[in-house]
C-alpha cells in the first residue's frame, strides 16, 4: 500500500494525517497538543506564537504515526497552514522572534498607510486587496518598531514555508502564498516588487515562488533520521489552510464554495474573474490550482470570531460539559435565543466591518429569565449571524452560496449551528468525510503523480450529510438576524 502524510498546522492545534492512497481512507492521524496551542498577546489587539512550538508538535505528531512502519512507508508529504502568519530567519534558519500570527491586527495602521500613499485604485486593480493586516504590512511594522530583527532578517516566511525549511532545508513560498501577503500583482502576474519597495523589504529577502501542486522540495536526511522517515521523500503540496480546506472538498472551479468553522469562520468561494472588494471587506487570493491557462481564484471572508466564541462560552459558562451535550444544552431554547444576542468579534480586527475591532459583546440579558443555555445558543446563533452578515457581502461581488461545502468538524459538528447557518443563508450544507491534514495529504499525493488527475484524487471523497433550511425557524432567525445586525451597526456608528 501507499500512503501519504499531511500537515496541518493551525493556531489551536498541529494535525498530521496519513491518507492510503488508492481508498482515499485515513490510515491515522495525531492532533496535538491535548489542550490549545497558545497564542500570546502582549497588548491589545496583538497575537504571536513561536514556529519552533509548530516545529515540536508536528515531529512528535509524525514520529507517533511512523511508529513502528519502515522508513519508506511515506511516499509524498503535504502541508497546509495558518494564512498571513510571518516568520522571521535569520541566515542559519532561526526564528529571530515570535510569529506574528494571521489575528494580529497591529498593523492595521501600515496597511492604511499604504492604501493612501499606494493609491486605492492601484491596490484594488493590481492587488485585489488593501494592503491591510497580511504579512507585508506585518513585516512593515517590524521595521519600524524591532529595526534589529528587521537588519537581521535574512529570509521571511509563511508558516508553511517554514515547516517545509525545516523539512527539507529549502526556502520557498508559493504563488498562492505570495499573493496572501500581499506581495502578487495580480496584473502582471507576477511578484509585486512595488509593494516591497514602498515598504523597504529587500526582494532577495522575499523566497522563491513555486506552484502549490507539485513537487517543491525533498526531505533533507536530518530530518528524515529525526521523524523516522526516508530521505529524499518529495513534499509535493503547499497551501494555507482556507484554500486547502476548498481544495480538500474539491471546490476548485468557478461559483463552487466552501466553509470551515474553526478558531476563524471561513466561507471561500471560486471564481475566475480577478474583482476587488471596494472596502476590501472580502479578499481575493490565487487559489492552488490557478495557473496561466486557466485562472482560479478564491474570494475569501474571514471573521476572525466564530469558534473560538464557542470555546469561551462553553469554558465560561459550562466548563464540566463535552462539546455534544452543550449542543444538546442549546437545543432546550427556541431558535432566536429568547432575544439574548451575542457578537462573536473579540478575536482582532475583522476585515468584513473594515478592519475595525469591536471586541465580542453580550446583549439582552434578562437575569430572571435566562440561563447558560440562552447564552450558549446565543453564542452559535450570533456565529451562524456573523457568517450572514459576510455571505451577503459576497453576494455583492456576484458570488452565490446556493450549495456550501465543509467538513465535519469543529462547529460543523454541531446540528444546530448547521441548521441555523442553512437557513439564515438560504443554502444547502453538505458535509463531507475529510479535514484540513487529509487535504493536504491528498494534494500531496496528486502533486506527487500517485493520483494522475483530479478525478482518480477525489473519487474517495464521500458526502455524509446534508443539511437544508428549515422553514419552521426562518422567520423568528431572520427577525432575529435583523436585531443582531442593527445593534453591530450601532456599535460600528459609534467607534
């Protein structure tokens, strides 16, 4: 048999998988560490991890899932990771400080800055994107406020350039990734040197851009003797982690969607026309199977507080209950919460109300009628809400979510956050048997020939479920929804 490895590196977890290839089973898969990675925040509104705690955590993950195979059981390696994190390298591969990681939102300032002294109409035509909060502007800030690291940075990277470093030795990025920095002109097609010049950042500093798909880099033999893997084995597959949640559903042509509900809540749609957000609201990235010939593009709408509201509601106010029975909690209230409402945007600026952060509210409290289980099921409502409020912004780019693809996993698991986000959306949900670390493992193996098309590489891919809106909640959520959405714009009035 022949198996392949994917590695998911995120912010609250690293997950490694091993698909067999010709099933499209998984043959294994680690998540660690037990409890949340975590993410430091110095100051309002910051958020760094260190690489090397991603580093440890993937070695342990595949040394667990070698142990006891031969070296060469491992054909191919994938990885995915968590978009806009930068990782700063020294010139013997050190991380020269902690990663400033996709929900910071310090330099919110630098992209501003940049929009204005760029031009709007150039950014949006050539960028598809303000500058904003994406790595460049990160790497900004660390020339203006750490100048030390800055001169000592020899390299700069994603997450997943890094782990591939540390992989094979070999620095590289991808097209895709460069165009989640902000660093990919989307009219030349090709590396926005204009955007590095106006932010000082030497081009040599900036690696090599390759395809996502392909065979980037190989196993270095230390690595393979420190993870109990043969050296030489091709990584074949890179990919932040929404476009390698779309790809992991096979959502790679024109009006196909996807969404993921993990720490973030991610809805990415495909298109093949390259159009900017005006307010830059949305984002568009090359999708990983964009290519001269047939251009691919994923619209992407973040919001930066949707599950990790979840988690803080049920840490908070049921802390001795699994995940399952708090969902079974929520569904002893009426759809609508009994009024109580919650915004789940405490997690950063959100890109989707224009890179303000209004931190994560809770309103209508009555404190002699309601209990935890209102504000449980208000914290999935004002999710499923947030998602909403995003999809209709989506909708005003010509994107239409009629079918909407996920995993399922993390709030997808939860009945009631599928049912409610189906019907305030309008759109079917299916639901499929596959994760970010089989994604990549899968990618990995089409990258590396053991699949020879798309088609032989998604023949396994299984729907388990699909949800359709339910009339008898439609009109108590969307009058609900209307409530939600009116008190978020008076919170936005009056920042």
């Amino acid at each position: 048999m022949v198996y392949t490895l994917g590695i998911d590196i995120g912010s609250s977890s690293v997950k490694v998988a091993l698909l067999e290839v010709a099933s499209g089973a998984c043959a294994g898969s680690v998540t660690l560490p037990q409890a949340e990675m975590p993410i430091d925040a110095p100051h309002r509104g910051w958020a760094e991890q260190d690489p090397r705690m991603w580093w440890q955590y993937a070695c342990e993950g595949i040394r667990q899932l070698m142990k006891g195979k031969p070296a060469g059981f491992v054909r191919a390696i994938g990885i995915t990771y968590q978009m806009h994190g930068l990782v700063c390298l020294d010139t013997q591969g050190e991380p020269l400080r902690k990663s400033i990681i996709w929900c910071d939102s310090r330099t919110v300032g630098q992209g501003e800055r940049a929009l204005r002294d760029l031009g709007r109409e150039r950014c949006l035509e050539r960028l598809l994107n303000s500058p904003g909060n994406f790595t460049a502007s990160k790497l900004a800030w660390v020339r203006e406020n750490e100048p030390d690291v800055f001169a000592r940075t020899d390299r700069f990277m994603l997450p997943g350039d890094y782990i591939l470093f540390k992989l094979s030795g070999e620095r590289s990025t991808t097209c895709s990734g460069l165009s989640e920095q902000i660093l990919w002109d989307f009219v030349a097609d090709g590396r926005a040197d204009f955007v590095a010049d106006y932010y000082g950042i030497d081009p040599r500093s900036i690696p090599e851009a390759l395809p996502s798909i392909g065979i980037q880099a190989h196993v270095s033999a230390g690595a393979a003797a420190e993870l109990g893997l043969e050296p030489g084995i091709p990584i074949a597959y890179r990919a932040g982690d929404q476009p390698n949640n779309a790809f992991s559903l096979n959502v790679m042509e024109p009006g196909e969607i996807a969404a993921t509900g993990g720490t973030s809540g991610v809805v990415y749609g495909v298109t093949d026309l390259p159009k900017a957000d005006s307010l830059s609201r949305v984002n568009t990235f090359l999708h990983v199977n964009h290519s001269a010939q047939a251009h691919r593009y994923g619209v992407l709408l973040c919001i930066n507080g949707t599950g990790i509201l979840n988690a803080w509601a049920k840490r908070t106010v049921a802390p001795e209950l699994s995940y399952s029975e708090v969902n079974q909690l929520c569904e002893t209230v009426p759809a609508g919460s009994d009024g109580v409402l919650m915004h789940p945007f405490g997690n950063g600026a959100e890109r989707m109300l224009e890179n303000r952060y209004t931190g994560a509210s809770v309103l209508h409290v009555d404190l002699n009628r309601h209990n935890r289980a209102h504000l449980l099921r208000a914290a999935q409502e004002g999710i499923a809400f947030a998602f909403r409020y995003g999809v209709d912004i989506m909708r005003e780019s010509g994107l239409r979510a009629g079918v909407i693809r996920a995993g399922h996993a993390n709030l997808f698991l939860s009945p009631l956050f599928r049912s409610t986000l189906a019907t305030l959306c309008d759109a079917n949900i299916e639901l499929y048997n596959t994760d970010g670390a089989l994604g990549a493992a899968r990618g990995a193996a089409l990258g590396a020939g053991l699949y020879r098309n798309r088609n032989e590489a998604f023949a396994s891919l299984r729907r388990i479920e699909e949800v359709h809106p339910d009339p008898a909640i439609r009109q108590v959520l969307e009058e609900t929804y209307q409530i939600w959405k009116k008190e978020l714009q008076l919170q936005l009035e009056n920042q």
